[in-house]
C-alpha cells in the first residue's frame, strides 16, 4: 500500500480508537489509557495499537487485559467509523514495546487535542 495512504489510514484509526476507548469503554481498567500511535502493517492485516498506560506495571497490565477483551467491540466500531476494504486485526502494545516511538512533546500535544471527560 502507498505510504502516505497507509499513513493516513493510520492516523484516523488512532483518532477514532481514542475516542472509542475514551468515551464509549465503561471498563474502569482502561481508565487513563492514552493511545498514542497505530502502526499499519503493509497488507493492512495488522494493525498494532501503541498505548501509554498511567499507573502500576499492575495497573498497565490490567489496561492491556481490558484492551484485549474489548478488541472485538472496538474492531466493529472502528469498521463502522473508517470505510476500509479490510479491516486490520488490533494488537494492543505499549507505547515503548516498539521501536521509534514519538518524542514526548508530541505525545502531549496528541493529548491535549483530546476531549475532555463529560
């Protein structure tokens, strides 16, 4: 796939699983969690999803529990909200599994962007 469309398709599915886990998970492990990149891979059959958890290794643990438990619900919302001919498989990560991860100060901006709770 073209980098500049498997980059674009990126960050929207950022932004709409941000606001899905931030506005729509009643789950109270996935509190406080940040998703701060998605990584597309080529065929667009996998999509890892980079997040920064506040807290405990405990309380991060749990976060990834809650994610994973939720991946189904949050793939059939994203499909609903991004119009793809394939829809990725989610893998959830944290953020500094990966390497290349943002610099800070990006990071903080992503979340400032953010809407606050209701």
């Amino acid at each position: 796939m073209d980098e500049l469309r498997s980059r674009r398709v990126a960050e929207t599915m950022r932004e709409e699983l941000s606001e899905l886990i931030r506005f729509e998970l009643d789950d109270p492990r996935v509190e406080g969690v940040e998703v701060t990149d998605v990584v597309v891979s080529p065929d667009m059959r996998r999509a890892d999803v980079l997040v920064v958890v506040a807290g405990t290794e405990q309380q991060q643990r749990e976060a990834l529990e809650g994610l994973e438990a939720a991946r189904h619900y949050l793939r059939r919302n994203l499909m609903q909200r991004v119009e793809l001919f394939r829809m990725p498989e989610l893998r959830f990560r944290p953020a500094a599994e990966l390497p290349g991860g943002e610099p800070l100060a990006r990071l903080r901006r992503r979340i400032r962007r953010g809407r606050p709770r209701g």
